[in-house]
C-alpha cells in the first residue's frame, strides 16, 4: 500500500474540492446544449441558442407579467386535504406535502392581480411542477375565486394553463371542478370581461376539456403540447402514424384551434394590447407615435371593436412580430 497516493492525495483532494450546484447548468430538451442557468432564468427560462421554451414557475410568470414585479396575492380559501383518504405507493398528504416542499406553494395554481402596462389585469397561473398542474379542489377554487375577482374588480382574466388534467388521488371532486370553473367563465362573459387563456407546455386532459379552452382569445406559446389524449395515446388507439407536429402550438393554430403563437419575450406587450382593445383603453401606437427624427408625444388610438370580447374562435390580428 502507497501511504501517500492511496491516503494522503484523496484526502488532499477532499479539503480543496470545490462544491458544485446541482442546477449550475441547464440542458435543451431539444438541442442538447449546455447552459449556464442564470443566463436561462434572466432570459424568461427561453434557451438563448434554441429558443426552446422551459416550463416557467408560477411565481416567476407573475414576476414576468406584472409591472415592477409588484402584484397582490389572492387569498384562496382552504378546502379539505384527502378527503377520500387516498393511498398509491404513497399517501396523498405525503405527497401535497412534497410538492408544497418542491415548490413553495399550497397547491397547483396562484393568483393575482396588478398592472400590466398599468391595465389592471386579474391572472392565474397554474405551476406544471406542482404534481404536473392536475386540477383538484383547490386548484379549481383557486381558478374561481380568480375569476370572481376580476368580476367583482372589472378586470380582464388572464389564464396561463399547465396542466396533465384532473388529480385521480380525488376522484369524482376533482372532476366537479370542470363545470364549476365553465360557471365562472360565464360569469366572467355576462360581465362582459375578456378572458385570455395562454396554453403553455403541456395543457392536456380535463383542463383541456373545460376553462383552458373557453376563452375570447386562445394565446400557445412555441412548442407547447396540447390536447385532451396525448399523441402516444390516440396513436395506439387508432393504430395509425399521427402528423408531425400533431398537437404541437404552431399545428394548432394552423389548423384554428388556437388563435396565435407568441414568443414568451412579446407575450406581456401582447396581452397588454389585446386588453385594450376588448375593454376600448386607448391603444398606443408607438410607430405611429414617434416622428422622423426625434421623441413624439404617445397617440391613442380607438379600436372599432365592442367592449364585449370576441368568440372563442375570432382571430385577433397583431403585428407580425406578435405572431
């Protein structure tokens, strides 16, 4: 035995190692590259080479949306924990309580209301890390509390969507919240407030089926897989090749199943106006705004369009840098 390189060198080795983050780099899910994650994060967790859109926090979407990061929390209230006492490989208290661990929050949906280009705006965001955003009782109070809050404040409701469908460990109360939450929509309709849904990666299952799909105006960002079955599924059901790109973002709205695909960077600016223009705020024309050769004073400008927003199949055309 070689006292000095069996002994003293991995020992040496150990005092001077040099501890490294878990999470210090991020890989593509498309490309393979290798990126520093602090440059994903201050990017909107868009990978800069790609432009490959990462699942987004519910808290960090908020920070993303509302004006100076500043917006006040809706209290939701409490609903019972297991209410059927479910058990799998784990208990489902066990496993509420890991993912409140995982991500800091009491369930799979938050809500909130600030400004948005100094629009108050009323947005939930449903948090795919969150046992994969399913609706269960809170998460389907939290949508409707929301959407009662934007009643009762005359904002516009704004949705992003994440979700695998409905929570099987609370069975027949998870799936009451799907006409429950079609309730709230048409209350938000009577109000004659736009709703504007955002179908992230992935919103599929029964969140597909109710809310995520009952909006004035259907926003997907690049790439997001949506559907009620997945691909995987209804190709082994009707044992044929499904299309390339089937149920992606970008198949969808060519075939007018959403209205428009924004890059993650435009969609606070789209939302903004689309919001302006279904509530009749003056829109401000920035092009238009600023004269050759120097600042100009802002121009609104009226849109023709009724304050009661559109049908859930209207396509609202922006500029082509929105698209």
């Amino acid at each position: 035995m070689n006292w000095i390189s069996d002994v003293v060198r991995p020992k040496i080795k150990t005092l001077f190692k040099r501890e490294v983050p878990e999470n210090l780099w991020i890989k593509c899910p498309d490309t393979g590259q290798m990126v520093f994650h602090k440059e994903v994060e201050a990017n909107l967790f868009v990978i800069p080479g790609s432009n490959f859109h990462l699942r987004m926090g519910a808290t960090d979407r908020l920070k993303s949306m509302f004006d100076g990061e500043r917006w006040e929390d809706i209290a939701l209230p409490e609903v019972p924990l297991d209410p059927l006492k479910f058990r799998d490989e784990k208990r489902y208290v066990d496993r509420l309580r890991d993912a409140r661990a995982k991500t800091g929050q009491p369930d799979a949906v938050k809500a909130g209301v600030g400004e948005i280009e100094h629009l108050p705006v009323t947005i939930a965001v449903q948090d795919f890390e969150f046992m994969g955003g399913s609706l269960g009782m809170a998460a389907g109070e939290a949508i409707v509390t929301a959407m009662e809050t934007a009643v009762s404040r005359s904002t516009p409701f704004v949705l992003f969507a994440a979700s695998g469908g409905a929570r099987m460990q609370e069975g027949m109360f998870s799936l009451m919240q799907m006409p429950r939450s079609t309730v709230a929509v048409r209350r938000l309709r009577a109000a004659q407030l736009p709703y504007i849904v955002v179908l992230t990666n992935p919103t599929t299952g029964g969140v597909t089926a109710s809310y995520a799909m009952l909006g004035d105006i259907h926003i997907a960002e690049p790439g997001a897989l949506i559907g009620f079955a997945g691909p995987r599924v209804i190709e082994q059901t009707i044992r044929e090749k499904l299309p390339d790109g089937f149920q992606r973002a970008e198949y969808l709205r060519e075939h007018g199943m959403v209205d428009m695909v924004v890059h993650r960077h435009q969609l606070k600016p789209t939302i903004a106006r689309l919001c302006r223009i279904l509530t009749r705020q003056p829109v401000v024309d920035e092009e238009a705004a600023r004269p050759a050769g120097g600042e100009g004073q802002a121009v609104s400008i009226e849109p023709a369009i009724p304050p009661h927003a559109p049908a859930a199949n209207t396509t609202v055309k922006l500029d082509a840098a929105a698209e």
